[in-house]
C-alpha cells in the first residue's frame, strides 16, 4: 500500500512493496493547457532487484491526457523509460542527474511535437 501524503516536495515515509520508504518529491508541473510532467522519487531502505541504487522513482510526461514519455524502475526490470510505447534502458546516475535527462528529453519531444 502507498500513502501519498503531500503534492509538492515534502518528504515523508511511506511503503513500497513492503519496505518502508522516504518520499523525496511529489510534484506535477504544469506545461502549457494540454501536458504537464509529473514526478515521483522516493528514497528505499535497500535498492530494488535490478537496481543498484537505492530510489525508487516515476516520472512522467503527459500531452493531451497520454503518457508519452516515462522513466521508472520496477523490480526485477531495473532502470528503463517509455517513449511513447517503445522501452528502453536508462543508465541511472543520480536522482539530480535523472530529473536533468527528463527535462532534456521533454524539451526534445516537445520540439517534435
């Protein structure tokens, strides 16, 4: 179960798959009236199988009500992000370093768009 507990950087502790975790930031940014991006990272007491880092993170970018872009980590899958429906890897280096490539790779999509 996953309690969400604020909307916008306030940490707090809450549960992921049976691990108790620290929520680090909770924020949807508004874009322009049709996208926003949406992001999500906590902090795990112990990395995620696939994962040697110790965050468990979602962010997303949603145009016209549709996720075209989204980077998460799931057990087991490790690592990866969703451009439109194709998925790929992604080489984590740090929550700072993840937030830089998501607004670079919106920045192109939108340049796209």
């Amino acid at each position: 179960m996953m309690v969400v507990v604020s909307v916008d950087n306030i940490i707090d502790v809450v549960t992921i798959n049976n691990m108790k975790a620290k929520l680090l930031l909770q924020r949807r940014l508004i874009l322009s009236e049709s996208a926003f991006a949406e992001m999500m990272i906590w902090q795990l007491q112990a990395p995620l199988e696939g994962s040697a880092h110790d965050y468990k993170y979602r962010l997303a970018y949603v145009v016209n009500g549709v996720c075209i872009l989204r980077y998460d980590n799931e057990a087991g899958k490790g690592n990866h992000l969703h451009i439109n429906e194709q998925e790929t890897s992604y080489s984590f280096v740090s929550s700072e370093q993840l937030l830089k490539d998501f607004f670079a790779q919106i920045k192109r999509m939108e340049n796209l768009l």
